[in-house]
C-alpha cells in the first residue's frame, strides 16, 4: 500500500495479481461448499411425538431442533442460548377443547397460543384469549354438508367448512355482482393480488 501510495507501482497491476488467482479459488469454493444453514445438525434428542432422532436446523430466529422425519413429522422445539432445548412459555389458561395447558409458541407473524396436546389437539387462539372469529353464512359445504363460515386470514375474508380440519374446503366470497361479459354466465368473486391489493374475478357457473 505504501509503494502504490507513493506511486512506485500501479495500483490496478497489484490488483489484477491479487483477484486472478482469488477468482479461481472463489468458484471452485462456490461449486463444492455446503451451505451450514441448509445441513442438519444431528443430536441425541428424540422426538416426542414420532421417536425418531431430532437435528439442528436453522431458521429465520436462528437454530431450533426439527424432526428429521419431516415433512411427515413437524415437531420443532426451540433453543436456548447454550444449545440446549429451550422449555415452552406456560400460561394460565386452560385448552376449551381438551383441557390440556396452553403454551405460548412463536411463528413466523408473531406468538400465539397453542394446546400442549398437540398434535391430538390443534386448537389455537391470539395471546389475548380470542379465538379466530368466523362469521355463519347459509350456504352448506358441498363436500361435506356442514355450514359454511366467513373466515379470515392475513390475505383477507374467505368462505372455509366449519368442519374444519376434517374437512379443508374452502372458496372466495361471492360478491352478488355477474360478470359482465354475455357468454360467461357466472359471478364476480373476491381475489387478492399478489401485492394484496383488492381485485374481482370471474368464476363460471358449471
């Protein structure tokens, strides 16, 4: 640096020294490296919901223990600051559903409670205490024949079965409004863009 300084030698000459064999070790490194986060740590931890060996994955908070029978199995439990596998919040309340305790778990948008019963119980609320609100409507689910409610989600209002999860059914809001165009014959239905933005799109009548 200081002979480039004092301009005893070029600067771009010593660069193109330094980054022509530093290229060719920087493919080669690209081409054969793993990546840490996408490798599974094993571990002497056993699931306890399906008994097989739990590893070390990582995730957008950092490390957590994963089943290694997944996606069949998606037990995960946290980690602490020393490696170790981190204890579920408690709460004071109780599962309306089984009885069992709630805990307290964190997803990707945010904390939530969930039964410690799971996977024998998937019930679910906020970490206020409200369960997700659905609203009757009158129409019957035509896989199933149980009423079908409004839910809601991060994308918006959709219709699901209340026979939910034994039933997965699930369609957009009618809007009441046919489509404008003579040869379809069908309804204008509620859609999100991908950027969430509110739309209206056809949907033909069988």
């Amino acid at each position: 640096m200081d002979k480039i300084e004092e301009k005893k030698i070029d600067w771009l000459t010593v660069l193109k020294e330094f980054y022509e064999p530093f290229k060719i070790d920087l493919e080669k490194a690209i081409g054969e490296m793993k990546s840490v986060k996408g490798t599974p740590e094993e571990s002497d931890r056993i699931c306890n919901l399906c008994s097989k060996p739990m590893v070390i994955r990582w995730g957008r908070h950092g490390k957590f223990f994963g089943c290694s029978a997944f996606p069949e199995c998606k037990n995960t439990m946290p980690l602490d600051e020393k490696g170790e596998a981190a204890p579920p919040e408690t709460s004071d309340q109780a599962c309306e559903k089984c009885g069992s305790p709630m805990i307290i778990k964190t997803s990707r948008h945010g904390k939530f409670m969930a039964c410690s019963a799971y996977p024998n119980c998937k019930n679910t609320k906020s970490l206020t205490g409200e369960t997700t609100k659905v609203e009757p409507t009158n129409e019957k689910c035509e896989k199933c024949g149980s009423p079908m409610v409004i839910r809601f989600s991060k994308k918006g209002r959709f219709m699901g079965c209340s026979g939910y999860p034994k039933c997965r059914n699930i369609k957009s809001l009618p809007t009441g409004i046919k489509c404008p165009r003579d040869e379809c014959g069908g309804d204008l239905i509620q859609r999100y863009s991908k950027k969430r933005r509110h739309i209206l799109r056809m949907q033909q009548i069988p």
